[in-house]
C-alpha cells in the first residue's frame, strides 16, 4: 500500500440486502422479505476479502433481520478483526415510528448482535439517516440503551433525511440524559453547500477523482478523518432488478460496476479503520481519542 494519508478515517458498511432498501420499500413489505433471493451474505463476504487484502479494519452496522438470519456471517465479520454495530431490526425510517416502536426495535437488533459476537454493541446507525432535526429524541433512547456513538445525522438537504445545520466532523452532543458522541458521514464545504462525499450513491455517482480530492482536503486542509459508507448490494452488478419509481431505481442502480474498483482504490491511498478506534473506550465518560479531541466540538440540546 503506497502513498497512505497520514490521517486515519473510517471505513463503514450497512449490511442489508438489496429489497431491504428504503427507496423499495414501498413495493415489498417486510413480511414478504423471506420470498427475495438473498445476496447479502455471498455480497459482505466479498467486501470481508477486499478488506483483508488491503489490511483494513472497518465498521459493518447491521441490520437486526439480517444478523437473525445469518449469525454465521456476524462472527466471520467480527472475527476477522472488524466492528459489529446496530443499524436498526427490520430498517424502518425513525420519522416513522413512535419513540417507543423505535426503542423495542433498538433494544431487540442490540440484544441478537450482542448474543451472536459476546461483546457490547456501542455504535448504532439509523435507517437511512432518518435522525434529523424532529427525531433528535431517537438520541436520548440511544443513551438510555447504553450506545456511546451514533452516525446518523448527515449534514445535507435531502428529500428524505438530512440535517444540514449540523456539524460536519466528529462532536459530542450532549442531551438530558447524558452524551453521545456523533460521527457524521463526510460532506465537503464548497459554495456555502454541504457535498455529500461519503459513499453510497454519491461514491457511485461522482467521478473517482472528485471524491480523492475532496478526501484529500478534509485530511490536509480541515485536518478531519472522512467518513465513509457503503452497502453489499452496491457490489453486486448481478442483483435482480426490482420494480419501484424511476428515481430510486436511478439511486439504487445508477454506477453499480464504478463501486468495486473506486473502493479498491480508496483503500490503497488512503488509512481506514473502525469507528469506535476513534473513542477512548475504557473511559466511562464517552471520551474521544486523542486524534480527535483537538477538533471535537459540543452540541447543546435541541
């Protein structure tokens, strides 16, 4: 591996299947996921052998559903060295749900994770980033059920999440009930616009060497980690095609092919490693690393 940025960022996957997506949610009802070919595991095990080839440790937030179904999967991603956190049970929008519906399905996707790898599950990502400006109490419930970290709330105008008055880098928010340290997918600054640059369908939608750049920049000139996201069916250029609205099909499969080989490359230019790396974890007041504290800002409630 050559050329490696100094600065370290952190690499994130969200396990989930293709038909599991939110943009499709509308045509398959959660009750008829058993009826859909599932790729998931032939997808994360793929990403597990990019990974080890290229000596990177990452974090895979997962869905309580697919860790049900596949608990073998669980302990190969946890033990080949990477991160097991919480991505929700059956991935329902938080705007959606009651704080008590939201709380049940935290508690139960926690406790199968927890009972599948034997060890605390501390980081938790919301279904499509559905922790915005009116579900900042999804938070609280977090604390409550023993989470330190959350990667949630994406700082950008989007037509279903986003919270673009939010701080761009890693920052400790604190509520009534105690704190919680947020890791924000990365954006980057340009013409008073935050541009998203985390991964996803932006990582496919972008050319490869926009996305180098503005990496490149938040290490240097920001002096921030990046980071960034992806998902096991956006490898997957075999998938089964689903019927939905032309716009999500467009996001769902716009760039499938450009996201192996655009990884492959992030990965040999630059350092990844899993988000809780970046959390003083013995330390019982949600602390952030060194690496970050010069930067950490503090949000007050909302």
């Amino acid at each position: 591996m050559n050329n490696k940025q100094l600065l370290k960022n952190a690499m994130t996957v969200d396990v989930e299947d293709y038909y599991q997506v939110s943009a499709f949610s509308k045509k398959i009802n959660y009750n008829d996921w058993d009826k859909y070919e599932s790729r998931v595991v032939t997808n994360t095990k793929n990403i597990l052998e990019l990974f080890e080839e290229n000596n990177v440790k990452a974090t895979f937030f997962v869905l309580g559903w697919v860790a049900e179904q596949h608990p073998k999967l669980i302990r190969d991603i946890y033990f080949a060295g990477h991160e097991v956190a919480c991505h929700g049970y059956n991935h329902r929008l938080i705007y959606n749900l009651t704080t008590e519906e939201f709380g049940e399905d935290v508690r139960r996707s926690k406790y199968i994770l927890e009972d599948i790898i034997g060890e605390q599950v501390i980081g938790f990502r919301a279904t499509s980033y559905s922790i915005v400006k009116k579900t900042l109490w999804a938070l609280d419930i977090l604390i409550e059920e023993g989470f330190l970290y959350d990667s949630s709330i994406f700082p950008i105008h989007h037509d279903r999440y986003g919270f673009p008055e939010a701080d761009r880098f890693p920052h400790i928010i604190e509520r009534d009930n105690g704190t919680i340290i947020e890791f924000p997918p990365s954006t980057y600054h340009l013409f008073g616009q935050n541009i998203p640059v985390a991964g996803g369908g932006y990582l496919r939608l972008f050319p490869l060497q926009v996305t180098k750049t503005a990496i490149k920049r938040i290490n240097a000139h920001e002096k921030q980690p990046c980071i960034l996201y992806f998902h096991p069916w956006e490898i997957d250029i075999h998938q089964p095609r689903l019927s939905g609205r032309w716009k999500s099909k467009i996001r769902h499969y716009l760039n499938l092919s450009s996201t192996m080989p655009k990884l492959t490359t992030f990965l040999n230019e630059f350092k990844f490693r899993p988000l809780s790396n970046f959390i003083e974890r013995e330390k019982l007041n949600n602390s952030l690393s060194d690496e970050l504290k010069s930067c950490v800002t503090l949000q007050i409630n909302n």
